[in-house]
C-alpha cells in the first residue's frame, strides 16, 4: 500500500472521531469546538517543541563529524600541497 493511501486513510479516520466526538460529546457543539482548539493548539506546540529538539540533536550530531571530516580535508590537502 501506498504511504499517500495510508495518509488519506489516517487522515479520515481522524476527521470522522472529531465529527463523531463532537456529536458524543456532553457540552455544547461551540464549548466542545473550543475545547477541541485549545487541544489542537497544545498538540501543535508541543510537536513544534519535540521537532525543535530532534533538529537541535541532529545538528549536535552532524557538527562534530563535520569537523572532523574538514580537519581531514585539511590535512589531506596540507600534505599534498
């Protein structure tokens, strides 16, 4: 299967619980809607904050190594030159 397939399908089965949540739930259609944003809106930040951490470990990972890899570079060329 493709992962556009699996997008599309993860996607309506997130669209159709939010409809059947809305539906179910005990409070007004407007005070669940609500509710509902401010959740989305701390689920968006704390996935900006994780993807933040992860690029912030990435980048500690790849600096030393590319150090390392233009320390060589200049000893390769140091020695030829």
């Amino acid at each position: 299967m493709s992962s556009g397939k699996i997008l599309a399908g993860l996607l309506a089965g997130v669209a159709a619980g939010a409809i059947i949540a809305i539906l179910m739930a005990p409070d007004k259609g407007s005070k669940t809607i609500e509710n509902l944003v401010h959740k989305k809106d701390d689920i968006t930040d704390q996935l900006k904050e994780k993807a933040l951490n992860f690029l912030f470990q990435l980048m500690a990972t790849i600096s030393p190594s590319k150090t390392r890899s233009s320390k060589i570079s200049e000893v390769t060329v140091t020695e030829s030159g």
